[in-house]
C-alpha cells in the first residue's frame, strides 16, 4: 500500500531558499493530490521594539504577508493547485510551523527551505528550518 500526503504546509518568506521548498511542493502536492497550505509566519519578535517608534511597521508587515502569499498561490493556480490555504500567523516561525499551523491543519508534511542565515546567527539561535525538523510531529522536508 503507497503512502500518500494529504495535508502539505509549505513555509515561505519569500528567499531564494522558500521559492525552491515551494516549488519542490508543487510536485509533492501534485504527486498525492494533496491540499497546500502555504504558510508565513510574521515574526514579531523582529519589529516589537522598532513599533515604538513607527507603528506602520506591524501594517506593512501584515501586508507583505498578504502580497507574497497572493503571488504564491497565483503561481500554484498556474500549475494546476486549487486545493490550497493561505495561511498568516504571528510570532516564532520556528514555534508557529513545526506547533500551532501543523497541528491546526493535520498536516502530514511540511517543507521548508535550508535557512540562509549566517553562521554567528545560526551559532546563537538557530535556524528555523533546523528547529522545524527537532519539533515537528510529521515528516520534514529541507530544500537545498
């Protein structure tokens, strides 16, 4: 008996390293017939200092998510993708993907890219794609 993925979140920020996760799941998704939850996460520890000083940053945030999950799901329509959820959360990408969105959608799969942080910073506090396969319930797929 083959195994099928019904549930796919697919983790973008909209880098080089998401576009290839991303496009390696439209394959996957197309493959098992599958529903794509397209997932970013806002990750608010990045502004909640800065908001004291410009308050639109949280907006302008909000709407990057928007327009970036917009243009990924447009390019999934393309390719024949129409089971698909947009999904925009606030918080730690590295706590909200592998926890809260896994769980809220029964995902089966998550795919994320390889992180482009530098080695100081992934020394410190770790990449969120590393994070994501230590915590994860369900199977995790990085992209090179």
């Amino acid at each position: 008996m083959d195994f099928e993925y019904k549930q796919i979140v697919v983790a973008v920020d909209g880098s080089e390293a998401s576009e290839k996760a991303f496009k390696k799941a439209l394959n996957i998704v197309q493959r098992n017939n599958a529903r794509l939850i397209l997932a970013h996460v806002i990750d608010s520890r990045t502004f909640a200092t800065a908001e004291a000083y410009d308050r639109t940053l949280a907006e302008r945030a909000e709407e990057y998510a928007k327009d970036l999950l917009d243009n990924y799901a447009e390019n999934a329509k393309v390719a024949g993708i129409t089971n698909l959820v947009r999904c925009v959360e606030y918080g730690s990408p590295k706590v909200k993907i592998a926890k809260d969105i896994a769980e809220s959608f029964e995902v089966d799969l998550i795919i994320c890219g390889a992180t482009g942080m530098g080695a100081v910073e992934r020394f410190l506090i770790g990449s969120v794609s590393e994070s994501i396969t230590r915590h994860a319930s369900c199977d995790v797929l990085v992209v090179r």
